[in-house]
C-alpha cells in the first residue's frame, strides 16, 4: 500500500492524545510503586516530599497540565508489525504528533540543535524526535513506546567498555559512583536502567529499553535478576532518599537488559529515569483500535 495523507493524519491525532496523556500521567506500575514506597518513608522529609508528589499527580490531572515543566525530548521506541498496513505514515504521523502536543499539551521548548545551537521551538530538530525502529515479525500491530527524556533524568546517562578482567564488580564500580554522584540529578527515586553488551553504544540503548520494562519487572535470567535485586539493595542503601533529601528508599527500581558481548570486551551502558517516569506504551491496530496498556483503561 502507498502512502496516504489521510492515514497519517490519523495516525498523528492518535498518538498527538496518547502523547499529550502521558506528559500529565505517570503510568499505572510507577504510581503503585511510588505509593508503596510513600507507606514505607515515614521519617525525617521524606514523607513531605511524597505528600508533594502526589499533589503534583493530583494538580496536573485536574488542570490538565504536564506532570513536570520538562518534558523532555521526545523519544519513541516502535516495535513495527511487519504485516502493519501503514508502513509509510509512521515516521511522518510521529513527528507531527509531536509537533501537535507541543501545543495542546502543552509541552516544554526542548529541541536545540547542536553546533547552531538555536531552539527549534517545536521539538522538531535533526532527529528529533528520536525513533528507534524494531520489526516484529508476522504481527500486524504497531506497539510504540513514548519516553520524555527530561534533562535531570538524562543527566547520570553514561557508557563504557571496561576490560573482561573488571568482571561484573566493574559493572557495579561504574553504577554506584554515577548513581552516587549524579542520581540526585535525577529528581530521586529513579528507575535505573542498565545495559550490558560487547560495545557502548549497544549497552547505551539496552539501558534506555530497560526503562521501557514495567517497575517491579525482572530480568528472565535469574542471575540478571538477582544483580537487579542486589543492585536495588544497594542503591536503596546509600541514604539519597525522595529529591535528595535524604531517606530509605532512593530507586523504584534497577532494570538490566543484556546482549552476547565480544570475548575481550564487558561494555555497560546506565540510563535513569525520574520519579516522574513519564513513559507510555501503546499497540495500535490495523483498524486503529488500540490497548493504552501502561495507562490502563483511558480512552484518547
Ligand atoms: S528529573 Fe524528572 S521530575 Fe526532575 S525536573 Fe527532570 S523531568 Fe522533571
């Protein structure tokens, strides 16, 4: 089938809402998460900063605003059905998606293009939006993920390639001395994201996809998951605590992805997201019926 301008304009009003939804609404696993760890922080200013968290949910859902002043730049991860009818209107419906929400949400100026150093003024710049492609084999559904890199959330993002010999400690060296120093960046408490591949720029993107992993969510290696869970302890005991005030709990939650690596080379790649994790996932159809399912049971 060949492109078709009606198409996309469909496309682009379906994912302009889900986009405008999800820059107001934290997704249905993050707000659990935070209110169990809300029941948990019962000293020092941990409990205010929680009580301001959840009026900030509360004041963007009734005034319709963004749940923070960044939001970010757009990022999209499509995983594409390769027997998906609209091939050709995706990349065009996504970036004028976001052109739309830029007003209706409305969403922050955020796009600046690097050396003319100018802002868009649309968050529209030279691959932005940012849209990482994945064909999935036989399906006829669009599933597409949208992520809001917000600047502080970016902030601790970080790859290396350490040598074979630094074993997975090294991995754990590179993760608590960024967390410990720049996590706080990151408006706290994070989801953390890592990668572990042959080479940065795999292990980069394996991080930011392991934030697109539900909070609570484990790695199905069992020996990755218990680095996950060893990882959350670790990080939940250096004492950074809701916005760097300091408390018990300084992460929802540590996600791993990983990819073979190359004999003589252990690369691992961190990625963070905030509390206000705004990341919102949806499968589109080939009728446009669709599932919300990170924001259970909303109609756009
Ligand atoms: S880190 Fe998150 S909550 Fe903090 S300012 Fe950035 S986008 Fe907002």
């Amino acid at each position: 089938m060949s492109y078709d301008k009606a198409t996309e304009e469909r496309l682009s009003e379906l994912v302009s809402s889900f986009i405008c939804h999800a820059s107001g609404h934290l997704p249905d696993d993050v707000r659990k998460r935070l209110s169990e760890m809300a029941e948990i922080e019962n000293e020092g200013f941990a409990p205010e900063i929680y009580n301001v968290m959840k009026k900030n949910m509360e004041m963007a859902d009734k005034l319709g605003r963004p749940s923070c002043q960044d939001t970010g730049i757009p990022q999209f991860f499509a995983r594409v059905g390769t027997k998906f009818p609209y091939l050709d209107e995706i990349e065009p419906a996504l970036i004028d998606a976001v052109k739309k929400a830029t007003v209706k949400a409305p969403l922050r100026h955020n796009a600046v293009e690097v050396f003319d150093e100018f802002n868009t003024g649309n968050n529209i710049g030279h691959k932005v939006p940012w849209i990482d492609w994945e064909l999935v084999q036989g399906s006829d559904q669009l599933e597409l993920y949208f992520y809001m890199a917000g600047g502080g959330c970016s902030l601790p993002g970080m790859a290396k390639v350490l040598m074979p010999l630094e074993g997975y400690d090294g991995i754990a060296k590179a993760v608590f001395d960024q967390m410990s120093t720049y996590g706080v960046n990151a408006c706290p408490p994070c989801l953390v994201g890592i990668g572990i591949a042959g080479s940065a720029e795999v292990a980069a993107k394996l991080s930011k996809k392991a934030l697109l992993r539900p909070v609570g969510s484990h790695n199905e290696n069992p020996k990755a998951a218990q680095m996950e869970k060893d990882f959350e302890e670790g990080l939940n005991s250096i004492g950074m605590g809701p916005g760097g005030f300091g408390g018990k709990l300084s992460v929802m939650g540590v996600n791993i992805e990983q990819a073979a690596r190359h004999p003589a080379t252990l690369a691992m790649g961190l990625s963070t997201a905030c509390w206000a994790h705004r990341r919102a996932g949806i499968r589109i159809g080939p009728d446009f019926t669709y599932d919300f399912f990170t924001h259970k049971g909303v109609t756009l």
